[in-house]
C-alpha cells in the first residue's frame, strides 16, 4: 500500500507518452472535432464520417502499423538498439498522433482552409494599418503564413499554446510527439508546392512557432526533416480517408458496385501500363470485391452490393497496412537518415489503389453538386466571419482608437484566445510582430470553431433565427 505522505507525482506510473494520451482525449480542442466536417460539409447524415471519427480511424491505423514495423525490425534485426519498450513507446506516439493530426483544422473540411486562404488573397493587399497596407508592414514570411494557411501548421499551434493548462506550454505534449505531427518541416517561405519532394509540398509550422519548432527538430534532431515516425503517420491517414471516403461515397450514392469495379478494372490495367506494381496473385482487388459479392448473394443479404464493399474494405485496409510497413522496412536506412522523399506505398503494390480511390472520390464525389453546394454555403459563412473579425484586429491593443463595431466584434471573440494573445504578445516588441499576432488571433478563432458553431455565428450576426 501507497504511503499517503508520499509526493502524489511518484505515485503516477504512466509513460510520458500515455500522459500525452489522457491530455489529448481530456482536451475541448479533441471533443470539437466531433462537429468539424470531414468531407461532408453541413451533412445531417449520423453514418457520414466528422473529423473525430476520422482521427480515432487514423489512431487505430498508425498504432497498429507501429507494432508490425517494430515486429519487423525486431525481427529481421534492422537496428541492434531497438527494444520491445521502444516499439510500445512507438505504438503510444502514434496512436496520440492519429488523434491530434487534424486537431488544427478550421471547420468545413479542407475546403475551410481553401477559403481562408482565399480570404487573405482576396482582401489582405486591401488592408492598412496606421494608414501603411499591410503587405508593408508585415514580412514575407508572415504574409506567406496567411496566403498559404494549413491545418496542419495550426495543428502544432493548437496543441502547445491554445490549450491552456498551467503554464504556456499548451497541452504540455511531449516533443516525440510534436515532431511527429509535424508533416511539413519547413515554413511558408520554405515550401515547394509543385515540386517532388512530398515534405516540402505545404507548410508545417507558422513564423508564430518557428523558434518552437527549431527546438523540438533541433532537440529530435530532426532539423528540415520529417521525424521517422511520421511516414507512419501519413501512411495510416492515407489509408483511413482514401478507404472512408469510398465507403461514405457509396452510402451517398455517388458510387455503386458497378462503378466501384468498373473502376477497379480500369485502374488496374492502367496501373500495369504505366509501370505500377500489380500482383494479381497476392493482391487483387477486382477478384476480392467480385467474390465478396457472389458471397453475399449466396448468404442472401439485403444488399449484396453493400456487403461487397464493406468487406472489400476492410479486406483493402488490411493489405494497405502491409504494404505500408514494407515500404518502411524496404526503405528502413534512408526514412533513419531523413533522405527518404517519398510516401510508404511509393514501389509497393498498393500504390497504384491508393492513387485510384483519391482519383475516383474526387470525380465521383467531391465534384458533386451536392458537396459544390455545401463549398459555397461554407465559402459564404467563412467568408462572412472574416470580413467582420479581420478588420477588428488590426488596431485592437494599440493606441490607435476602434470603432464602436470593432470593439463589439472584439468582445465576441473567445475570452481564451484573446488571453493567449497577450500571453504571447508580451514577448515581443515590434508592431509587426504584433500585428501579425493579432491576424492569428482570428484564424485560431475561427480555426477552432465547429461547423455548427461558425454557422450558428454567421447566423445570429446576419439577424437569422
């Protein structure tokens, strides 16, 4: 029995990595995610994914590729230094990444930071301060960070300074798996968006966090490059919405048996001509999704159709993460090295389906009028949002006077976000940096938001009950 007297932190026996778990699912920021769009922007449907559900996918993937790469090392002996308590460890970060990978993103899916990035094309040359636009007064990296704003660079700033707890530090995670979730590790002037190199496609952390990232990477030593760990986690989110969207395309009816094979077949032999990895013998999805049909007809299920999909996905996910973890093994010295510039399924006979499923959702589901339909609803909220709380911020905390208006719209602004933002403002003393402190302001704001709440707001403010 535990001494009483005894100091309660020694009585805490979890890991780091197991705190960091507790933090995250006891989190606002992890709840909300329960009412921010996947791809189904403003859907009433119960059965179509939301970004918690996503994540909680992504979790139980990136964990479960860690324990079958740890096994592979451990067994082929890749690395004399790896442990059994590294690979529980390893198993622990992921499975916290997975659930904070999407935990920046505004509300509307993607296509909320297509609109706020709009958004500051559109009307920032447009703005001033101090009678200067801004394009002057801020540097080119911050102007980048809004002309390019991501997810998952609002990722890293929700989890260590949004969430407050008992100092600045966020939730306190550990830097282990701070790096992992850094999927860009270069800034907005260090990005190459049409280039080869996948980790320089996007940003990973804003100017507001780039001497934290320099001492986490440079800690990790990881500096400009991605955190082992971090192919894993790209592998498991890959595999999560490339099978979800296919499976929550067909329950909408975008796509059906046929067209789902129609596709196979046609992907396949275009795989084969253009030089893809294709082993039929092993890995054949036009055979598995055709058998899984003629089972159902012979089990007499209502919809052989939807029995068919179902298994061919779960089936599908489960050879995903096989080829993942072989293209981690395969490519084990240069992923430890950081020279490895592709993704997991990069010469694996799963390529070619992954490319097929992100190709065909988008045809057959994202050009949709239906989802069309919602981009512009939340295009307009966004869009509304922004041109009322951006302005307001300009010349908040300064000695130039507000309006009545912006003053009011100010107020409405989360009492949290506004603390953290003298918190931060504090350290610093140039109007620029200040400035651009204040530009964040609203994007952690609006960024935080739940689609209801972003339309609930949109609403109130144009008069609608």
């Amino acid at each position: 029995m535990s001494d009483p007297a005894q100091p309660v932190h020694t009585r805490d026996l979890r890991s780091e990595f197991e705190k960091d778990y507790h933090r995250i699912i006891g989190s606002s920021s992890f709840r909300r995610l329960q009412d921010k769009t996947q791809v189904f922007a403003l859907d009433k449907s119960d059965f179509i994914r939301t970004r918690l559900t996503h994540s909680l996918e992504v979790s139980s993937f990136a964990r479960s590729l860690g324990q079958n790469i740890g096994e592979c090392i451990l067994n082929q002996g890749l690395d004399p230094d790896f442990t059994r308590e590294m690979q529980r460890d390893i198993c622990d970060i992921l499975q916290c990444a997975g659930l904070i990978h999407d935990i920046g993103n505004p509300p509307f899916g993607h296509f909320g930071e297509e609109a706020i990035r709009d958004w500051f094309a559109r009307k920032l040359p447009g703005l001033s301060y101090k009678g200067k636009p801004l394009t002057q007064v801020l540097t080119s990296q911050m102007i980048r960070d809004f002309l390019y704003f991501e997810g998952n660079a609002q990722a890293l700033r929700q989890v260590t300074k949004l969430h407050f707890l008992s100092d600045e530090n966020g939730m306190d995670l550990t830097y282990a798996l701070l790096d992992t979730i850094i999927k860009y590790p270069v800034s907005s002037c260090g990005m190459e968006p049409d280039g080869d190199r996948i980790f320089r496609k996007k940003m990973g952390y804003f100017y507001g966090e780039q001497s934290l990232y320099q001492q986490i990477a440079g800690d990790m030593g990881t500096l400009g490059v991605r955190h082992p760990l971090t192919f894993i986690l790209e592998a498991a989110d890959d595999i999560a919405y490339r099978t979800a969207d296919t499976e929550d395309a067909f329950k909408k009816g975008f796509i059906n048996y046929p067209i789902l094979i129609e596709e196979l077949k046609k992907g396949q032999e275009r795989a084969i001509q253009e030089g893809y990895l294709v082993d039929r013998e092993h890995m054949d999805p036009v055979k598995v999704l055709a058998d899984q049909y003629q089972a159902g007809l012979k089990k007499g299920v209502v919809s052989p159709e939807f029995y068919a999909v179902q298994n061919f996905l779960s089936w599908l996910q489960s050879e995903l993460l096989y080829c993942a973890a072989s293209g981690f093994i395969s490519h084990y010295d240069q992923i430890m090295a950081g020279t490895y510039e592709r993704d997991l399924f990069y010469g694996t006979c799963g390529d070619w389906v992954i490319r097929l499923l992100g190709d065909m959702a988008y045809r057959r589901a994202f050009l949709s009028k239906q989802i069309l339909s919602m981009e512009v609803s939340a295009w307009i909220i966004l869009n509304f949002l922004m041109d009322l709380f951006v302005p307001a911020v300009i010349h908040y905390d300064t000695e130039q006077p507000q309006s009545m208006m912006d003053q009011k719209m100010v107020a409405l602004i989360s009492e949290n976000y506004r603390q953290i933002y003298h918190m931060h403002s504090r350290h610093v003393s140039s109007e620029k940096e200040r400035l651009y402190l204040r530009l964040l302001l609203v994007t952690d704001f609006i960024s935080g938001m739940t689609d209801t709440y972003a339309k609930d707001l949109y609403q109130k403010l144009n008069g609608i009950s």
